[in-house]
C-alpha cells in the first residue's frame, strides 16, 4: 500500500498563503513514515525555504502510482 506525507505548507509572511502538499513513500509500514517525517520535512523545507510546515500527518494513499 502506497503511504503518504501530508502536509500544510504555509508563505513566511504576514499574509501566509498555504497550500497543502504531500510526499509519496512508496511502500512500507505506516510507522515508516511517522518515523522519518521530521527528516522528509526538514529536507522539503530546504529546498522551499521561503515556506513553513504548519501540521502534517501520515496516511495510507487510496491512488494508484499511476494516478499520480
């Protein structure tokens, strides 16, 4: 089962835009994910670095890899 990162990123500014964004693991325990999230976001938020994480949560992903 395909497992997803799902978060609300939001514009470090006073109007903050947010939008909501995700990180697809490909398989693997849903524990994976809980576990890794921290890191995954840290990395998102690098590479987005005018963007702030503002709540996430794992969750099984009911697409196939093909929809995506």
């Amino acid at each position: 089962m395909i497992i997803e990162l799902a978060f609300i990123a939001c514009m470090a500014a006073p109007a903050a835009e947010c939008r909501e964004e995700s990180i697809v693991y490909d398989n693997g325990p849903l524990l994976g994910c809980i576990v890794g999230a921290q890191a995954k976001l840290a990395e998102w938020t690098a590479a987005h670095g005018s963007w702030q994480v503002r709540e996430y949560s794992c969750r099984y992903m009911y697409r196939t890899a093909e929809e995506l």
